[in-house]
C-alpha cells in the first residue's frame, strides 16, 4: 500500500508540474501568432539552440531535423509543446492512460536533452531538475510502475 501511494504521488507531482507548466505557456504568449517577421517563442528557443547543437559531431542529424523540420513549422510544433505538456501532465494526475502519457513524455524530454535545452517545468525551477533528464526519469519511472492502477483511473477502469 506503502509503495502504491508512494508511485502516485510520484505521477500526481510530474503531473501537476507538467500541467502547470504547459498552462503557464498557454497564458504566456506562446500560442500568439507572431506579427510581422516576429518570431514563436519556441522558434526562439530553437534558433538560440543551433549554434551549440551544430558543433556536437554525433548530432549532425539532430541540428538537420531542427534546422529543416522543427523550424520552418514552428507554429505546429508550439502547439504539439504546449498541449503535450497539458495533456501528459492532465493524463498523470487523473492516472488516465499513464503508459501513453508516460512514452509521449519521454519523447518531449529526449527532444529537449538533445537540444540541451531546459524543459522550463517547475522541476526546474524549484531546484529539483537537471533539466529534461528528470522528465525522462519520471516518464520511464510512471510507465515501468504503471503508475495509473495506483489511486488513478487506468486502476479503476482495470478493475485493480
């Protein structure tokens, strides 16, 4: 029971901070279309990226993918960031399809450790991140435990 409530938890903060953090952009600015030749704000973030991303070797095909893809379609993939927050972290605190929810995280966090990035959560900001390597490990942590069967609707539905 001890361990059960203990997982939970885990998944309800990664939740909460993933939510919060995806709200905090939704408020932010970050879906206002930029006027014009401004700018997304994660086109930004991007941009100010390439140059440290372009003199990692083994990432070539990474600063490629961000230069030719990432980039021209900003105004998609800030939509695909700031609703990926929301949705992952809204899935982890109901404990509503965690293993899905979990896999989708893991791809927002290697997205981001691979551009060096900071993922701007609250796990940042309090001091408890290394940036989006902590993401990674509560993703992979909530799918290994099936952190939803825990207090969370995936138990419920499951009949656990």
């Amino acid at each position: 029971m001890r361990t059960n409530l203990a997982i939970a938890l885990v998944r309800i903060y990664a939740g909460a901070a993933l939510l919060l953090t995806g709200l905090r952009k939704l408020t932010g600015g970050w879906l206002s279309a930029p006027g014009d030749g401004g700018k997304w704000k994660l086109q930004e973030n991007l941009e100010g990226q390439l140059p440290e991303l372009a003199k990692v070797e083994w990432l070539g095909w990474y600063h490629d993918l961000v230069r030719d893809s990432f980039l021209p379609n900003a105004a998609v993939f800030t939509y695909l960031v700031v609703f990926g927050e929301i949705l992952i972290g809204a899935a982890f605190v109901m404990g509503f399809l965690t293993r899905t929810a979990a896999l989708f995280g893991i791809l927002m966090g290697t997205t981001f450790f691979l551009l060096g990035m900071r993922s701007g959560s609250l796990l940042d900001q309090i001091g408890f991140s290394s940036g989006p390597s902590t993401l990674i490990f509560l993703c992979v942590l909530i799918l290994i435990a099936d952190a939803g069967r825990s207090f969370g609707l995936d138990g419920k539905l499951r009949g656990a």
